[in-house]
C-alpha cells in the first residue's frame, strides 16, 4: 500500500513536543507534511522524560480491568497502594471515575488489548530501526521483560496477563521460582514464580525523543521550543489561528499532543477532553549487587525495574490527579520498600536523580486518536496512559493516515476522540 495515498495536507502545527507529538511530527514529515511543534518547554521534558523506557507489547492493557471494582475502592483508603485515587470533589474526577468503572467489563477490555498490542507491536518493530533511521542512539535493546511474583496471587496474576496477550501473538513463558532465580540472579528475595515475555525491549525515553525531532528536523519540519499554547481563533467550525506565549500561528490543521495537559488545552475551545494526570515516579540509581539483567515487573507492587548503561532505573506508582506535581515521601518510599522485597537495596539508598511525570490516562484506558466533531481541522492525540513510550509510533502511523486520507493500517474505532 502507498502510505501516502489519499489527499496530501500540508501545514500543520502540533501542540506538545513529547513522544506522541513528536513521533507524530516524524511520521508526517516523512509523508511530506509541512510540520510545524510547538512545545511550552523543551521537548522531550513532560511525561516522555523519565518513564521505565519499556517498550513492551506485553502490558497492552488498558488501567480499568474487569474485577477491579473492589480493589479501586481498598485502594482509596491506601496512600501506599500501587494506584491511588484521593477521594476529592472533582467534577472532572467524579466524571472520569463513572466512565472508567463502566470500562471495566470483558468486552470492553478485549477491545482495548487488541487495539493496544496492535499499536505497540508496530511500535515495537518501528523502533528497532529508529537509531538506524535517524543516525540518533536510542539505547534500544532486547532483553526481554521479566515478571516476577512473591506473592501466589501475583503469579496468577502474570500468568493471566501471558495468556491474554498471548492470543495477540505476544509470546511469554511460564517461570517456577527456582528457574526465576536462575534466570535472574538479581531476585534475592523470596518469589512464587514468573513470566518471562522474550521479545520486549527498552531504550532511554528522552533519547527516543531526540531521535525522532532529529527525523522530523532532516524531513524538513520546525520545532518551536518556549512556545505555550494560551487560546485559539475558531470560525465556522475550524481553529482559523492559535496563540501562544510567542505570538499568533496559523495552519490549515492542528494536532494537539499535550499528554496530561490536554484537559486544559481543549477547554480553551469548550471541548471535554477526559485527560487525568497518573502521576509516577522515578529514580536512577547505583547498580544493586547482584544487578539485573533484565527488566523487571516486580508484579505485587508493580515496580519497574530498567537496567542502564552504569545505573539503575526504578520507576512506580500510579496516583490520580489533575496536574498535581507535590512529591508525595510517602509514595516514593513505597517504591523503594517494594523494590527492597525482591532484590538487594541498600538501607541508605542513594539516588541521582528522582523525577515524577504525569501519565495522561484516559477513563477507559485507549488514547484519542482521531479529529474531532466540533472543529474539522482540530485531531487530537493524547490520552497513552501507561504505554504512550511503547505506542507511540503505531499511534503516529494511525494519525499520519488518518490525516492523510489513506486507508488506516489499524481500526480507528477504539481510538475514536468523539466517543466521551
Ligand atoms: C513513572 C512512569 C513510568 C512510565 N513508564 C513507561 C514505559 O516504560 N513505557 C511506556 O510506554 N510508557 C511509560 N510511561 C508512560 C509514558 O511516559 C507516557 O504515556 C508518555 O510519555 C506520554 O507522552 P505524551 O507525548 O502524550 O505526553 P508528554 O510527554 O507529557 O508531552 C506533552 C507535551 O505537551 C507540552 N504542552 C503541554 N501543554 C502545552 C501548551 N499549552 N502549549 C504547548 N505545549 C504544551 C508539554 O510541555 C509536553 O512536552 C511511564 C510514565 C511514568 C510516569
């Protein structure tokens, strides 16, 4: 199929410059769109900074899973649980929480996971090639993804997530705790058992960043650091201009790529885009002894564990909010207790550096890919919750050929922006 088949649109300017908008900036540039992002800061320096960097089609799935009603309720009472929602009156909260309690049933999550592995398997093979591409090192390697149980539900609980994506065509392998330590010498504390999924890889998340501005740069589109989006000129249904912190831009289309901030974005045109910020931390860290040799889901406490060049990233937690940046010590040391359960952590631990990002989580757990019924030159791509690293190229590939007028390479339908 010719990718660029269809109407050719030129000059567009995206909003945010974080993995999803810049991958969509790669991915139209190089289908010969004039691109133009804006970013209210660096690009590269929102959520897309200090994420786990996994690229992992094995966790395809969306936040709200059936059976997860109960738990959400334990979970508001708990500070320290891996998902935190802090009873609050919110409108936007309240609205939020009623649509994802209704995503959470069979159907629904079969839809998700489809359309989730579809786009990070793409994405997968897309950033296999991306250094190459754009003469720019991502780090990306293929260690596989380890998930690691010290609990029997846990185990269950892996093992339920192997055979759900298994029929996806993501392979995973069942581990006993003894296989599991051999594997993977750094597990010293006590587990039941694992999953080892072999064919996941990783990179440095502001390195993917770099990379594809790098491409978008060489394919002829412009970057405009320091430009913040404050409101837009509509008429007759179309965004006419925008303004921002550096003055007024035009396009025949916009894309806006804001990640947790889109609520605010979108309310500028009086639309409700459903965005919560999922804030999580993370910390780069010395190497432990023994070091792991893969990443890690240390599944009760759904911990992250990333080897690096020389260092260590762990990474945790999910808490609810609405662009909420407090660093809670609490939470962080939840994080570190969690990772000091299954391997070697120092009483005194040091860190270089700790950074917490906010996850733009959407109520059912798909991102918004598509435009939207109030302004016809207005496509939105937000909404990647946990996976927006892992998606990101299969998301822009979607968007280029919406955008484009070609035949969709995936089905559109769950990613549909219209459907809140
Ligand atoms: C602890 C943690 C670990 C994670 N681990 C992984 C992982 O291993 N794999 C994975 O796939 N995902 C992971 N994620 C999720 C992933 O980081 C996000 O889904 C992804 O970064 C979202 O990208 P984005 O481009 O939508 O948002 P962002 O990266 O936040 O980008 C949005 C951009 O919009 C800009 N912006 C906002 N408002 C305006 C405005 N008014 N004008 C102009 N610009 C504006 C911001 O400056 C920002 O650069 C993790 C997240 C966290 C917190």
């Amino acid at each position: 199929m010719n990718i660029n088949s269809g109407q050719k649109k030129s000059d567009i300017i995206i909003v945010g410059g974080g993995v999803i908008g810049m991958s969509v900036a790669y991915e139209l540039a190089k289908r010969g769109v004039g691109v133009t992002v804006i970013d209210k800061g660096e690009p590269g320096f929102g959520c897309s900074y200090g994420n786990a960097g996994w690229l992992t089609p094995c966790f395809s799935m969306p936040l709200p899973m059936p059976g997860m009603l109960l738990k959400s309720i334990k979970w508001m009472t708990d500070p320290e649980s891996p998902l935190y929602i802090q009873p609050r009156p919110s409108w936007l909260l309240i609205s939020w929480l009623t649509r994802f309690l209704f995503a959470m049933n069979e159907k629904q999550m079969v839809k998700s996971v489809t359309a989730l592995t579809e786009i990070s398997q793409y994405s997968l093979a897309a950033y296999s090639k991306l250094s190459g591409e754009t003469g720019h090192d991502i780090h990306f390697e293929k260690k596989g993804l380890l998930m690691a149980a010290n609990t029997k539900d846990g185990f269950d609980y892996a093992q339920t997530e192997m055979n759900l994506v298994s029929e996806h065509g993501v392979p995973g392998r069942r581990m006993s705790a003894e296989e599991l330590k051999a594997f993977e010498p750094a597990l010293t504390g006590p587990v039941v058992g694992g999953v080892y999924f072999p064919d996941e890889a990783h990179a440095e998340p502001l390195e993917v960043v770099r990379a594809l501005t790098k491409g978008a740069i060489a394919h002829g589109a412009k970057i405009l650091s320091g430009h913040e989006l404050i409101d837009c000129e509509t008429r007759d249904g179309k965004i006419v201009s925008i303004r921002t912190t550096k003055g007024v831009l035009r396009a025949d289309e916009y894309v806006f790529a804001a990640g947790s901030w889109s609520t605010g974005v979108g309310r500028a045109l009086g639309l409700n885009v459903p965005i919560l910020g999922g804030k999580g931390y993370s910390f780069i860290t010395k190497p432990v002894n023994p070091n792991p040799i893969h990443p890690l889901m240390l599944v009760e406490k759904k911990v992250a564990i990333t080897p690096r060049n020389g260092t260590l990233r762990i990474a945790g937690t999910l808490e609810l909010v609405n662009n909420d940046y407090s660093i809670s010590p609490r939470r962080i040391d939840s994080i570190i207790k969690g990772a000091r359960a299954f391997m070697n952590v120092p009483e005194e631990f040091e860190f270089s550096e700790l950074w917490r990002g906010l996850r733009p989580c959407s109520p059912d757990g798909v991102p918004l890919i598509g435009y939207t019924k109030q302004y016809s030159n207005l496509f939105l791509a937000t909404g990647h919750q946990m996976l927006g690293l892992q998606s990101a190229m299969g998301s822009a590939r979607l968007a280029g050929d919406l955008i484009l007028g070609a035949k969709p390479l995936f089905d559109p339908k769950p990613f549909n922006p219209n459907r809140f």
